[in-house]
C-alpha cells in the first residue's frame, strides 16, 4: 500500500512538475557533460603547460587530482540539481509531505561531495609526499623519509578522513563531541590494556626519528646477535640473520639497547689482525712481505693507508700488528680470507715461519748420580736393597 501511494505521488508529481523534473535531469547531463570536459581540460594542461615546466611535482598533482575531481564536480553537480528541483516541488520544501525523505536525499548528496572532496585532497597530499620522496629526498640521504613517509602518508590520510567523518556525521545531526568523549574514554582503557603495543610503537618512531640503524645496515646486538636489517614496523625490527633466520624484536628493547652499526659513520670497515713469526725471523723482511700482499690486494683502500707494526715481544713469538680498510662493511670476512691465503703463501715463498706455542723441557742429570744408592726396602722386609739410579736390574 505504501508503494502504491509512493508511485502514485510520484506520478502526480512528474505530471504537475514534469518542467521542474526536465530540468533536474538536465542538469545532471550538464553535470556528466562538464565532468567529462574538466578531465579532458586538465589532461590537456597536463600535456601542454605542466609538462614544461622545471619541476614534477605539478604532474604529480594534475595526474592525481585529475580522476577526483570528475568525482567532485559530479557530486556538486547532483546536490544544486536537487536543491533545484526542491524549490520547484512544494511537497519537497519544508512542511510538505516528502519533506524529511528529501533533506535525507540532500544530505546524502552533500555527504557524497564531502567524501569526493576528501579523496581529492587525500590524493592531492599523497601526491606532494610522492614527489618529495622520489625528488629530493633522493638527492640526499634519503633513508629515513623512505621509513617515515609510508607512517606519514597513513596518519594525514587518517586525520583528513576523520575530519570529513565529522563533517558527515553532523549532517545527520550526530554530535560529533559525543562521539570524540567516548573515544577519549574508550581510547584510555585500550591504552591501559596495551601498554607494550604502544611503547613498541613509540619507540619505532624513536628508531625513525633518531635512525641508529637503517634498513639494510648491518648490526650487533649485546647479545652477540648479528644480522641485517630488512624492516622496521611500528611493533619490532626484523634482522635477517647470516644463517637466514629472522629475527623479530620488539622495537621497545630495540630503542634500549646498546647496537653496533658496522654501516656508521661509512660502510667502510677495517680489517686488523696479529700475525705472529718466531724470533729469529727477520723483522724487517716480515713487515715489507706484510705489507706487499696489502698493497696488492685491489679491494684494499689506498686511504687509509694499510700499516704493518711489531706490536709485541711474545712469550713465544713476535706480534706483527697490520691493518687496512674495505670499501664496504660486507666484504669485510671475504677480503680477511683473501688476505690470509695470500700472506700464508707469502710467508711459505719467503720462509717465514708462523710462532707456534710449544714448551721445550730440558732434563739435566748430574754425573755423582750413579755414586748415589737409594735403599729400598727388601720384599720379604728383613734387609734392605742397594739401589743405583739407571740399573736395569732394579726395575
């Protein structure tokens, strides 16, 4: 029955105000219409003006703004036809019989323009943060904006979608006050309720911000944990360790431990190591052979300058002292090895001998030691035996 009545008030009304209705639906046509021409327009700008101009960042934003705002001017374009077609139909306007069905109907269009809006500068934000990430953040040490922009780029669009919530939600007549004290209440009980999610999250903004290590950089951990950095999440750090295990720590104690970055200040490492010679090796042919396979080596940098010094006088051996720098951190065990074969050939070619730790025990015996006779007692314990030292009879 309400159907019935519905159609019938609606064909009463396209007979009585069928101009009023034309005009309504002519409108939405100029919509689609203009809609259609502002996308041609800015792509047309885009190819002819924007594109000659020095910086990217105006193609950027023609390229993302361009599909959001065909949205923006169709929704605007549907809220003026029914605010058109309202002021021509009385059962429409205040008082009439479709009155509240059509404010419902307005402020659904209004809520569409809000949201179309909303994703126009949602996109128009994104777009400038993309372009500072690939432009200039590339022309400098751009790692901490390519781990921060992602966190970035979420909380703008959350504080700009909360903003076109409240504007939506007031539309309905919802109060948005009461909505925000019960979230403050809500949001006290969630943060007393997760206390370490929210400590590991500051402190992933702590690690962002403050960047003692990076992703990729190579790191140590008190523990003696030693690995790779792939990700740094708003929970915990992963390190891929050399054993191809990952390793996940909260980034809590992550913010409150000591590390050791081999990737600071420069990924550049050093290599340095004792070799130790017996003591009658010539000193000054060990330091120059040394120093040669150094030299040689083409991963080993020409500054700093590689050194070889005898840095001790050993118990058993002479400790000749050498180091060199690598170019980066990671080739650091393979150029140790290289550098090792080479110097133990080196060494074996020149006869230089590598000190090995070994005790020479020295027994003296003194000639009256065979005048000397030990006297034992007899087996059978009545008269003792006349023993003298090195007598195989004795034994």
């Amino acid at each position: 029955m309400v159907v019935e009545q519905w159609l019938y008030d609606l064909r009463t009304a396209l007979e009585q105000h069928w101009m009023a209705w034309a005009v309504f639906a002519a409108q939405l046509l100029v919509t689609w219409a203009v809609a259609g021409l502002a996308k041609r327009i800015l792509r047309w700008i885009a190819h002819r003006v924007v594109s000659r101009s020095d910086t990217t960042l105006d193609d950027r934003l023609v390229e993302a703004g361009t599909p959001a705002v065909r949205w923006v001017i169709l929704a605007l374009g549907l809220r003026l036809a029914l605010m058109s077609l309202g002021s021509a139909i009385p059962s429409f306007q205040a008082g009439g019989r479709y009155a509240t069905q059509f404010t419902v109907a307005g402020n659904l269009a209004e809520a569409v323009v809000v949201i179309a809006v909303t994703v126009l500068v949602n996109a128009l934000i994104n777009a400038a943060l993309d372009w500072y990430l690939h432009e200039l953040a590339g022309r400098t040490d751009g790692t901490w904006d390519r781990e921060l922009m992602p966190m970035i780029k979420k909380g703008v669009s959350a504080v700009v979608g909360f903003f076109a919530l409240s504007i939506v939600l007031e539309l309905f007549g919802i109060s948005v006050s009461a909505l925000i004290a019960t979230a403050g209440v809500a949001s006290a009980a969630i943060a007393l309720a997760s206390q370490d999610t929210l400590s590991n999250m500051l402190g992933g903004l702590a690690i962002l911000i403050d960047r003692p290590f990076r992703v990729g950089d190579w790191i140590e951990l008190t523990d003696g944990k030693v690995g790779v950095v792939v990700e740094i999440g708003l929970r915990t750090t992963r390190i891929r360790q050399f054993d191809g295990t990952a390793l996940v720590v909260p980034n809590k104690d992550m913010a409150n431990t000591r590390v050791i970055n081999y990737a600071l200040p420069s990924p550049q490492a050093a290599i340095r190591q004792t070799i130790r010679v017996t003591y009658d090796t010539d000193v000054e042919k060990a330091k120059k052979v040394l120093l040669d396979v150094l030299q040689s080596h083409p991963e080993v940098l020409k500054d700093p300058v590689p050194g070889v010094w005898l840095s001790a006088f050993n118990t058993y051996s002479l400790d000749l002292f050498f180091s060199c720098w690598v170019d980066s951190y990671t080739n650091r065990f393979r150029v140790t090895d290289e550098l090792n074969m080479q110097i133990l050939k080196a060494f074996r070619e020149n006869g230089i001998a590598l000190a090995i730790p070994a005790q020479h025990i020295r027994i003296q015996q003194k000639e009256d030691s065979l005048d000397q006779a030990v006297e034992l007692p007899a087996p059978d314990g009545n008269r003792p035996v006349q023993a003298v030292p090195g007598d195989p009879e004795n034994h």
